[in-house]
C-alpha cells in the first residue's frame, strides 16, 4: 500500500512538471535597441533572465555577498540580495541560473517593456545621441483609438516617421 | 482632445497619445510639432527637431530618402550630433507638476491642475508644452471652439510678458 502511494506521488510530480514546463514561455531580449542572444523566460506571469549574461549587458555583476552571504546583483556599491526571507527570485532551468527581474531591475535603474515575444530593457546608462547615425530613446505609448501600447521598436525593418504635434 | 484633430485630417497612419509627455521628457523637447524619422535600423536619419509636415520642401527630402533610402544633402547639412541634457532641478519639478496636473484633470480637478501647471510654467517658462497646455486648459474656448485662436495666443504672450516684467521689478 505504502508502495503503491510513493508511486502515485512520483506520477503526480512528474504532471506537474509537465504542466510548468509547459506553462514558461520564452522572450527574445533586446537591450539599449541592440538584439541579444539571451532568451528571458515568463512563468507566473513574472520575467526571469539568465543571470550572469544579462547582468553583464546591463553593466552590472550577479555575486554571492560575503561568504556564505546572499546571492545578489551589484552595480559599484549598490547591492540588491535576491532570495530574501519570503521571496523567490531566482529559477534554474536546464542547469542555468535566473534571476526575477521585477526583484533587481528597477533599484538598478533597468526598465523594460514587453511586446510580441521581446523583452525590450533599457539600461538607463545609454545617453542616447539626438543627431544622424544614433538610435535616440525608445519609447512605447497608447493607440489612440485602440489603447494598445504601440513601441517605437515594433518599426524596425521599415523607415519611419514620428510626428509629434498638439492641436494648439 | 486630439481626436477631432486626427478625424478632421483623415488620417490614415496610427495615432499615438503621449499624455504624460514621455517623449518630451526623454527627449528634452520644449515645442512641438518635432520630427523622429527612423532608418529600419531603428537609427535617426535626421536630426531630432523641428519639423513642418506640410512644408513643400520637408516633404520633398523625405519623398527623396523614403524611395532612394539616401538621407537628403539638408539634413545632413543641418545635423547636430546633440544628446538629449539631463532635466535641471527646477525642469524636473516642472515635469513633476505637469505630471500631477494631467492626474488631477483626470480627476475632475481643474482648478487645482491649472494651479499646478502654473507653477510649472514659473519653474520652466521656456517649455511651450507646459505652457500652452495651461493655456488650452485655462482657456479652452481660445482652443476648442472650431480653430485654435492665435490671435488670442498672440495677446496671451504680450499679457505673461507684462507679467513676467512686472514681478521682476
């Protein structure tokens, strides 16, 4: 009897393996208007990014904090501990390691939005150039009719013309 | 408030809404109407500024760079490798207020809005989109009723002038 339980239980988790498996989906990430190889995944609805390559495209370090200390992700002096009492914030799929990014991004400086399977981040460290040449500051706002937010990266592949004006 | 705008020029490309200023912000952009014209690279082909649709000249380069894909002799001529500046204290609690009197109009709070936005002005007069938004909002018959009056915007700036002189000394 004891048997046939342990049985059911490991039928069971194998299930609900199955079913978060199925549940994560994954993101192409764009970082400062450049494509990167690295692929974000969503599960709960939460972003998670491989760890130690997107700290490094975002000019910032994923380190353990003393010895035996909390894992966390630091840019100069400033550390932000993930996994702290109550929180989970880091994901290990396929023996890599990643981290929420709704846990570090934002005391980082870091914003992103997410539109057709992109996970498009701003380091907030690109001063970008107004003139000829330069990919100037990307910017996602509402149809006017529809409500739907529209981002200045969905025209990649095609020339475009932003006219901003006011009726006055 | 643009909608009768849009609808009246037939429009047919997409119209976004930019209520919070976001790209006057990013941009460090004080007027309108301003041009952002991108290659399919997502890079400028022309330097971030001013821009009048309907000027035959605007309209003849950018026929020239939409079906050669070259970028017009007058656009590289006037280029300005300029990066946006970082908001002054003052602009960005301008931003601040601007911010807080669109929330409060959403609100139904007109009055305290256009207080807000008056200080807005005070903090960064050179912003015409602070500027005119508290006059459109002060005044909405000047703006609203069938065509924007500038005969009145005219009057508005020789009145603010007046103002302005009169509190320096």
């Amino acid at each position: 009897m004891k048997r046939y339980f342990l049985l059911c239980g490991a039928i069971l988790f194998f299930f609900i393996g199955k079913i978060e498996g199925q549940m994560m989906s994954t993101l192409s990430v764009v970082v400062d208007q450049q494509k990167t190889a690295l692929a974000a995944k969503v599960q709960d609805g939460q972003i998670y990014v491989p760890l130690d390559d997107f700290c490094s495209a975002v000019n910032a370090e994923a380190k353990i904090l003393e010895e035996n200390g909390p894992l966390a992700v630091c840019r100069d002096d400033l550390c932000i501990p993930l996994n702290v009492v109550g929180t989970e914030d880091t994901l290990t799929v396929d023996g890599l390691l990643f981290g929420r990014l709704g846990a570090f991004g934002e005391p980082l400086g870091v914003s992103w939005t997410q539109n057709n399977g992109s996970l498009v981040v701003m380091t907030g460290q690109m001063v970008a150039g107004l003139g000829i040449g330069n990919a100037p500051p990307a910017f996602t706002l509402p149809d006017m009719y529809s409500g739907v937010p529209v981002s200045s990266s969905d025209y990649m592949g095609k020339k475009t013309v932003f006219y901003m004006w006011a009726s006055w | 408030m643009a909608k009768p705008w849009v609808e009246k020029a037939g429009a047919t490309y997409r119209a976004l809404l930019d209520q919070h200023n976001f790209i006057g912000k990013a941009y460090n952009l004080k007027f309108v109407p301003v041009g952002i014209l991108l290659d399919e690279d997502g890079k400028l082909v022309r330097a971030v500024g001013s821009v009048n649709i309907d000027n035959d000249e605007f309209q003849s380069e950018l026929t020239e760079w939409v079906t050669s894909g070259a970028i017009p002799k007058a656009w590289i001529d006037a280029d300005k490798q300029s990066a946006p500046k970082a908001l002054t204290a003052e602009e960005k609690e301008a931003d601040a207020r601007f911010q807080l009197a669109i929330v409060l109009l959403e609100n139904d709070k007109k009055e305290a809005a256009i207080a807000e936005l008056k200080k807005a002005f005070e903090l960064d007069p050179e912003n015409w989109l602070i500027r005119k938004q508290l006059w459109a909002i002060e005044t909405p018959e000047a703006f609203y009723d069938g065509n924007v009056d500038y005969g009145w915007q005219k009057a508005q700036m020789a009145r603010e002038k007046v103002a302005l002189e009169a509190s320096k000394k």
